[in-house]
C-alpha cells in the first residue's frame, strides 16, 4: 500500500491519496537507481574483463619469450670450433643407413622435411627442378660422420640452383640431436681435410640463415 499527498507540499491542507501504486516520480526514480545501478555493475564487469584479458596477455608473453624454441637454429658452435672437430679422430659412414635415428629425425625438421630424405652418394636424387615420378630425395650425402661426439653430414642439395652444405649436430641434455652450426656454398669436398680447408677459406657461408 503506498500513501500519496495531494494538494500542494504543505501537510496541514495536503489531502492522503490511498492506492496499491507508487507514485509517477517515485517510479521514475527507481528506474533511475535501478539503470545507474546497472550501469555501475556493466562498467564494474568490463573493467574485471580487461584486467582479466591484460593478466593472460602478460603471461602469455612472459612464456613466449622463457620458453625454448622447438628446432632452435641457433648455432652453439663456430666455423672454428668445426674446422677443429674435424682436425680430431672422426669416424665416416658411407651410407644414411648408418646414421643414427635421432638423427635422421634432427635432419628432417632442419630441411623441413616430413620425414628424413637423402640418398646415398652415388645415387640419383632431384639435381635439377625439374620433377620426376617417383619423386627423388632433393639432397644427396656427399660425406658424413662423428667427430667426437658431433655428427656431421656434407650434401649437395639439387633443384631451382645446385648447392653444397654442411650442417653439425650435438646431443642435447635429453639425448636428442641439436642443430650446432651450419653453412651452405658451392664447394663439394671428399675428405675431412677438405671440408676443414674449405670452412677455413669461408667456402662456406654461415652469416645468415639458409633454406636448408
């Protein structure tokens, strides 16, 4: 029951209107309250949503930048420390047969290839970029082996552009086979001592990175 005075704002000759309504202004003013409360609980909620959305931003970026990268291309070692690796006692493979698998694997993802191609020495691969059926490995091992505890593989790469490359790889603290330095130019060579002369006349490029 709502009680409203009629007849001007003095009481003494206000007459009591008795009804189950409320009011006009009264009703005007509680849609009000009730829009500012509204509002106030929107503006509240957006601003709960934005620091909701800053807080996974940040931490998003902080595990961006602490995370290692999975096939980092970083080299751990430099021409000179290659050309001493293969100074040492190396042991050679004469087929892709022979190389280890963690290895295989670790050549794959650095040619970006889905699985491991490389044909043996002496056999047919894509030399030129023209496409055969059965589609041939692109890259073709010249020489490779293990030079104490490094494995290196030399190959010639075919298609749009013949090339040369040498790439080093080292196991990492969990046994797999990282990416240790590299370098690609136009120079074959068939023995370690070779390879050696070669990196040490900068035959091989490792300033930038490559298409593998």
């Amino acid at each position: 029951m709502f009680l409203t005075l009629i007849g001007g704002s003095d009481p003494a000759h206000a007459k009591v209107r008795v009804g189950d309504q409320p009011p006009r202004t009264a009703l005007m003013l509680a849609k009000s309250a009730g829009l500012a409360s509204n509002c106030w609980m929107i503006r509240a909620s957006i601003a709960v949503l934005g620091a909701v959305i800053c807080a996974f931003s940040a931490a998003g970026q902080s595990a961006a930048v602490s995370a290692p990268r999975k096939g980092d291309l970083t080299p751990s070692l430099s021409g000179m420390d290659a050309q001493r690796l293969l100074e040492g006692s190396c042991q050679l493979v004469t087929s892709t047969a022979q190389l280890p698998e963690k290895l295989r694997v670790a050549f794959a993802m650095l040619t970006k290839e889905s699985e491991f191609a490389l044909a043996n020495p002496g056999e047919k691969y894509q030399s030129t970029d023209v496409m055969t059926r059965p589609r041939l490995p692109l890259r073709r091992m010249v020489i490779a082996g293990n030079c104490s505890g490094y494995w290196f593989i030399h190959y010639e790469r075919g298609g749009l552009g013949h090339s040369y490359a040498i790439v080093f790889f080292q196991p990492d603290s969990k046994g797999e086979m990282a990416f240790a330095w590299g370098g690609r130019g136009f120079y074959g060579a068939s023995n370690c001592a070779e390879l050696r002369n070669a990196i040490a006349s900068k035959k091989f490029a490792e300033d930038h990175p490559f298409y593998w």
